[in-house]
C-alpha cells in the first residue's frame, strides 16, 4: 500500500529524531513514538503522532537494524493534510467535523472512535479525506 499522506496548508517543516531498529517504514507513513524515544510506524492504538517519514527504511539498508536518524515532516494540529481512507467503511460528507482514528500508518478508519486523533475536515471522495491531526505532537524549545 502506498503512504500517500500530503501537507497541503502551511509549511513542511523537517525534523531528525532516531527511529526504532530493525523496523520496516514506508516514504509517506505516519510516525508515532515507540515509547523510547524513537520513531515507528503509527498503528490503530498510537495516540501521539510526530510525523510524516521521508526516508525508506527497508531491510536491506545498511543502517536497518540501527537507531539512526530519520528525517520527517513535523506535524503540526492547526495544519491540514490528505490522506487515505481505509476501505472497511467509505467517507461520506456528513463525517466532515467528526473525529476518528487511524487504521495503521497509512490509512484513516472512519469506522475507529477509540482515539480519535484525526478529524476531517474536509470531503475529497469516498477514499480521501483532508484532516486535522488531533495528536499531532509539537515540538517546543522553551529556553528559544
């Protein structure tokens, strides 16, 4: 499945934080925390997300099985992006306000309200939604 998760308002801002060894991750796939310190591929359970990947990670790389940097689009909450939507259950324009969770780190589960971490906020068709990331995570230098 391609990632196909885009930035469409305000500026891509990159980031580098570690990610997690010897896991597989798609250019495009949503990122979450590993509770380490690195990042992973969000799942349907991730409740804090740091962004979009833009680096392949794949088994064959030489640095696979390392926590070495990976670089990403920080998302941020007051921005909008598109994504899939999964297809167990169609977007409709009546889901456009409400809140819903991911189906892995591609894909928007307009049928999940556990989490709620994405709400749309706009219809593109039955299979793409512009949304909101409700647990997006910013990152903040106090001391700046």
């Amino acid at each position: 499945m391609a990632n196909n998760t885009l930035q469409v308002t305000g500026r891509e801002t990159i980031k580098w934080l570690p990610k997690t060894a010897s896991v597989a991750i798609a250019y495009g796939a949503i990122l979450a925390f590993d509770g380490s310190g690195g990042l992973t591929n969000a799942s349907s359970s991730s409740k804090l997300f740091a962004g979009i990947a833009r680096r392949v990670v794949a088994s064959t790389d030489s640095d696979y099985a390392s926590a070495t940097l990976m670089p990403f689009v920080e998302l941020k909450g007051d921005e909008e992006y598109e994504m899939d939507v999964y297809s167990g259950t169609a977007l409709t324009a009546a889901m456009v306000g409400n809140s819903y969770d991911l189906y892995d780190s591609s894909l928007l589960n307009v049928g999940g309200t556990t989490h709620k971490v994405v709400t749309v906020t706009g219809f593109i068709s039955a299979t793409r939604a512009r949304v909101k990331f409700n647990g997006a995570y910013v990152f903040l230098n106090a001391a700046a």
